[in-house]
C-alpha cells in the first residue's frame, strides 16, 4: 500500500506540471530551459547527495553493487538496440523505443521506492547500482534520442559532464567512507531535491501539449509499456538469481529495472530538438501503469 502511495503522489506532481502549462505558466521555452538545468545542475546535486547520509553502505557491496549495475546495462542494450525492431519499423521511433526499454526513471522515482521498500540506507545501494546509469543514459541514451548509432557520434565529453562528475565524486567518496560536512551536504540535497518535482512537471508539461488521443497511446507504446515495467525487471531478476547473486542485491536492482520510462528521455527531446511526443507518451503510460506494476513486481518475484 505505501508503494502504490509514492506512486500516486509522484503522479500528482505529474498532473500538476499539466495543469501549470495548460494555464500558461509552462510551456516550450521554459521547459527546455528548465531540462537543462535539471540535467546539468539539480541532477548531478542528487547524485552527490545519494552519498551525503550520515551513515554509509557496507564497503564489501561496493564492487558487487557496481558490477551488477553495468552488467545490467550491458544485457538491457539487447533491449535497446534489438527488441524495438519488433515493436516499430520507424527508425526514430525505434530509438525512441529502446531509450524506453533500457532507462527507467531510478534517481527521480526509484529512490523514494527503494527507500519505502527495503528502508533509508537502500538508497545508498541503490545510488551504486544507478551509477553505471548516468554513464549509459549520457553515452548510449543520446544516440538512442538522436537516431544516431554510430560510436563516431559519441562526444567524448560526456565523460565530463556534470552528472558523470558528480558520479566519479559520488563513488570515491563512498570508497574512502568520507563524511560530507552537514553545512556542504545541507545546500547540495537542497538543489538535488529540486529534480523530482521539476522533472515530473516537464513530464506533466509535455503532456498537456499533446491532443487527448495521442495521450491514450497507441499499440507500439503499449507495447514498450508492457516490456518496460515487466519484461525487463523480469528478465534481469532471473538472470542474476540463476548467477547466484545475493537476494538483497538482485531484488534492489529489479525495484530498480521496475521503473517508468526516465524523465531524462524527455527532456533529452527538448534539449536536442527531436519531437517528444512518442517519447512522452511512453513516460506518462508506464508512469500510470507503475502504480500497479511496481507491487506486482515486488509480490511475484520476492
């Protein structure tokens, strides 16, 4: 019950950013803006703010979580890349779809998840397990959103960017047990709150733009909504339990795969001129959708 409760309070948010655009407070302009600022500034502050807690995960876990985290990603490119060709014929949408597939909206929704699910410190061991994602999402996601899927595209400073910096500082501090100081933690959790809300307003935002039939869907974002919220958790639960990977780690990381499309893919739309509809269309079914799916998820497979 307190799963589903998260989920309809972060659904609220959504339908607020919708109502904010359709009044005229949001709108293009001010959601591109406010993309990047959540990708380039409130994002990377999350990140750094994962590991600000007064207590620290098991360093043992460290490598394990991390391991299992790329791991992960290295078995959802099947999905990113292959599986969308059974969902559409459209070369775009292909993209759009694998974007889908393979990101799941872990560090806006996945925490508070985790947290209600497995307590407070899981969210540290979450935090690892999505750090392979912020390398990925940079890399990977923006090609998906481009259409562009040669690695000659690949831009070698999205090593650098912030979140990538933030999770370079991130894992270096849980590595040597640093405890940030109250008064540098304070200010950094405060603007890294600032991403939940601001990117399920976009969502909402984006939404609101869209006429009522194309919000509804259609078979190839039903499609991906089915693959996203229950195939993929799925298989990469039973792939690790049969690779014998500890049940705490495995049935995190699959709370975690159970996530709605990321947000980032939206506002990846915006940022880069593509048109977001489908993609928006994918974040507000599976975002709906995982108010059911995240407890199903959690009763069948624990």
């Amino acid at each position: 019950m307190e799963n589903i409760e998260v989920m309809v309070v972060l659904f609220i948010v959504v339908v607020l950013g919708f109502v904010l655009c359709r009044l005229g407070y949001m709108g293009d302009k001010f959601d591109q803006k406010l993309s990047s600022i959540v990708i380039d500034v409130t994002s990377p502050a999350l990140i750094l703010s994962s590991v600000m807690g007064t207590e620290l995960p098991d360093r043992s876990l460290i490598l394990p979580l991390l391991g299992v985290g790329f791991i992960t990603y290295v078995l959802l490119l099947v999905f990113g890349f292959w599986v969308p060709r059974l969902v559409t014929r459209n070369h775009d949408e292909q993209g759009m779809v694998g974007f889908a597939l393979m990101f799941a909206n872990v560090g806006f929704i996945g925490y508070p998840i985790v947290a209600s699910i497995f307590g407070h410190q899981a969210i540290f061991y979450a935090a690892l397990l999505n750090m392979p994602n912020t390398f990925f999402i940079f890399t990977v996601g923006v090609m998906l959103v481009k259409g562009e899927y040669s690695i000659k595209n690949l831009n070698p400073k999205v090593l650098f960017s912030p979140a990538m910096i933030a999770a370079f500082v991130a894992a270096l501090l849980v590595a040597l047990g640093v405890h940030v100081p109250d008064v540098v933690a304070r200010p950094v959790t405060m603007v890294g709150n600032i991403t939940v809300p601001a990117s399920l307003m976009v969502i909402g935002s984006s939404m609101a733009r869209l006429p009522l039939r194309e919000m509804m869907g259609s078979m190839k974002v039903y499609a991906a909504t089915f693959l996203r919220l229950l195939v993929v958790p799925a298989t990469t639960f039973f792939v690790f339990k049969v690779c014998g990977v500890s049940d705490t780690i495995n049935q995190i990381n699959t709370v975690v795969m159970a996530m709605p499309v990321a947000s980032f893919g939206t506002m990846f739309c915006m940022k880069y001129g593509r048109n977001p509809s489908l993609m928006t269309e994918m974040t507000f079914l599976t975002t709906l959708g995982s108010i059911v799916t995240i407890p199903l998820v959690t009763l069948l497979l624990f």
